[in-house]
C-alpha cells in the first residue's frame, strides 16, 4: 500500500495541475494523512487477505 500510495501523490499533483491550467478547482484537494494511510494499508490487507482462488472454467 505504501507503493500505490507513493505513485498515487504525482498522479494527484498532474490532475490538479491539468484541471488549475484550465481554471478548474483541484480534483483531489487533500493530502492522505499518516492515519488513514494505515487504515488504506490494513483494509487492503484484509481484502486481499480474503480473496478465494477460483478454478478456472
């Protein structure tokens, strides 16, 4: 989670950028504290944690 955290902050950045240059308010106006970080991480864990394998077919 850490990682889709790290790559999410450019991506953020750019669409705001791209929505300021055509005098637009941001899309995503806020930074994800340390806390929720952790809750993202630990949700993320239990889902993936969870998930059934499935036979294809």
């Amino acid at each position: 989670m850490a990682e889709v955290l790290a790559d999410w902050l450019p991506v953020s950045t750019f669409l705001n950028r791209v929505n300021r240059a055509m005098g637009k308010s941001d899309l995503y106006p806020f930074t994800i504290a340390a806390p929720v970080a952790r809750k993202l991480d630990f949700v993320h864990r239990v889902v993936t944690g969870s998930r059934v394998e499935r036979p294809l077919g």
